[in-house]
C-alpha cells in the first residue's frame, strides 16, 4: 500500500490522482469520488490503475470526508462514487431520495477495526469488550481519565484516547459495536476523519489508546502496538487479521466496506467503466490496500448486481454486526 499523508490542518483533503500523461483539459473526463479515510487506499489503488489503463483520457478525484460525509454530498448529486466503511443510513436514504439520488450499494472488502496503544505501553496484551465500553461510553466522559479506573490491575495513570469523528463510518461501526447503540460515545477524546491523526496521536502519547482501520495498522505497526479483543468471557483474546476476519473469530469488529455509485452518474461510460474495472480488480487492489478481499464469487453477485441496476440497500438504514456479504448480496434492496 502507498504511503499516504495529508495535511491535518485542512478539513477536508482532495487528492488528485494522475497519470503522468499530459492531456488537453477538454479531452478528459471526470470522477469524482468522496467519503470513508478507511476506503480511501483501496480506491486510490484502482483509480491508479484505471487512470493509467485510460492513458490520462480520465481524471479521478477522491476526497476523505469520512462516511458522513461523503454521504452528505453524495446524495446532494455532488459526486459520482461514496466510499463508505458502513451502510448508508436512514437519515441518509431519506436525504437521497428526497433529491432523486438513486444508487447501487457495491460491498468491496472486509476490515477489521483495530485497538492499539503505544509501544511503550508495557501492561496491556488484551482488552475485553466490557473494559472498552468501559472505555468509550457517553458516561465515561469527564469520569473514566485513568488506566486503573477501567481495570484494578492496570497502573494509576493518565489515559489518553484517539478515534474516528463524528462523520466517520468507524465511529458508527465501533460505537454499535462496543458500546451498543451507534454514534453513542463520549466526546471528550481526540476525534478526526483521517486515521491518520490517530495513528500519530498514539504513536507519541505513552499513555494513548486509538481505533481505526486494519490497513492503518498495518501500514504504521512498527510505531504502534496492536491490542487483542475477548469478545466473551473464558473466551482466547483474538487479535485482527486475514485469517480472524474470514474464520469470524474476530468479533465483534469485523465489518464489510462499501462504494455507492449514483445510477445516474452509472449511466457514463468512464463511471461505468471504473466500477466494472474497480469490481474485477477488486482481490488485487484490496490485499495492495492490506484490507481482506471478498471471494469471487461474492464479487461476481456484486458485478451482477451493478450491471442489472439492482438500487438500493440490503441494511434498510441501519448497521448490522456480524454480517455475511453473500446475504447482503441476495437480499431485496430498499430504498
């Protein structure tokens, strides 16, 4: 996966990707593409290659302001394609429906959220999912600040947490996951829609403990320390990885990831184009990525899917933990 970097001061970062190859201005076409930090590097990685498969005739541009919102532009008719690390939601549903943005829900691969501290940090190999409600519940807040408050065993100092903001397909994900009902969280914690800002948020805090995608682990894992999760009491503590993810053993925070692509934007032939090329490249540019690809056959059901213009969601405008994508895939889509 590339090394990508961004400036942490802009609120939102439009990354235009190029192939080098100098094209009048008229002769290109455009895609432009927004949501989800977590999706962003699978993207990126196909849009490299689709760009350069189209000798510079197309220009992608792909934003990263998060699953939220991306979502709010994308049902206003702004973009093209929404990168998305949850199901669009309700609100979200109603919102495109409301201005005539029908769309085609297209799972591209799985991700496993990930738990890390510092390296420094000595005392944590595992973490049970009470000690992490613990953690991040809304009653936390101004109450939970120390290590041996969540756990007697854990040393009396300062604890210093990072995660996904508001907009960010993550924090809904992790907050149904862990704390059982979306978006419900403290707030008083370093919070961005660019993992990144977590990944260096806890790469210099000793006394630090993030979330965030799989990929962003693994691109940064000799700066940071990877925490398994006890999913169930007497249960082995299970930590994040291709083999976790497939087997379902890594619970509860494995979860598929998505594009949208708006039917009418479906109706171009460079969008139509990126998204059978995205769909059949798909195995490749999600292991470049270092995210857990879908099997064939699921990417198969899903290429049928888009070409028949099947619209909608399998969710119905709310996540859901522990999903199989070939049931997604089956299931009557709502609108």
């Amino acid at each position: 996966m590339k090394n990508f970097r961004f400036d942490y001061l802009t609120s939102l970062v439009i990354l235009t990707l190029t192939t080098g190859v100098a094209m009048p201005a008229s002769a290109q076409t455009f895609i432009k593409i927004d949501g989800s930090s977590t999706v962003f590097p699978i993207t990126e990685a196909v849009a490299d290659d689709y760009q350069a498969s189209k000798g510079g005739a197309v220009k992608v541009t792909i934003g990263i302001a998060g699953t939220g919102g991306g979502f709010k532009k994308f049902c206003k008719g702004e973009t093209d394609i929404s990168d998305a690390s949850r199901p669009i939601l309700k609100k979200e549903m109603e919102e495109c429906a409301k201005n005539g943005i029908k769309y085609m829900e297209l799972p591209i691969a799985f991700d496993a959220l990930t738990v890390v501290v510092n390296p420094k940090n000595k005392f944590l190999s595992k973490i049970t999912v009470e000690e992490l409600k613990k953690m991040w519940e809304p009653a936390a807040q101004g109450t939970i600040m120390r290590w041996k408050q969540i756990n007697p065993a854990w040393p009396d100092t300062p604890i210093k947490l990072f995660g996904a903001g508001a907009d960010s397909g993550t924090f809904d994900y992790f907050t149904d996951a862990i704390v059982g009902k979306t978006k419900s969280s403290r707030t008083d914690y370093v919070a961005s829609e660019d993992d990144n800002v977590v990944v260096q948020g806890v790469a210099r805090d000793p006394n630090s403990i993030g979330y965030f995608g799989y990929a962003y682990y693994v691109e940064n894992s000799k700066k940071l320390k990877l925490v398994p999760i006890v999913h169930q009491a007497g249960k082995p503590a299970v930590a994040p990885s291709v083999q976790s993810v497939v087997d379902g053993s890594y619970q509860p925070l494995s979860r598929p990831i998505f594009i949208y692509v708006s039917a009418k934007a479906a109706e171009r032939p460079e969008v139509k184009g990126f998204v059978d090329f995205y769909l059949a490249n798909a195995q490749k540019s999600v292991k470049e990525a270092k995210y857990i690809p879908l099997t064939d056959k699921d990417y198969k059901h899903a290429m049928l899917n888009f070409n028949s213009k099947k619209t909608g969601t399998a969710f119905g405008g709310e996540p859901e933990i522990g999903v199989k994508i070939a049931d997604l895939l089956r299931r009557d889509p709502k609108e």
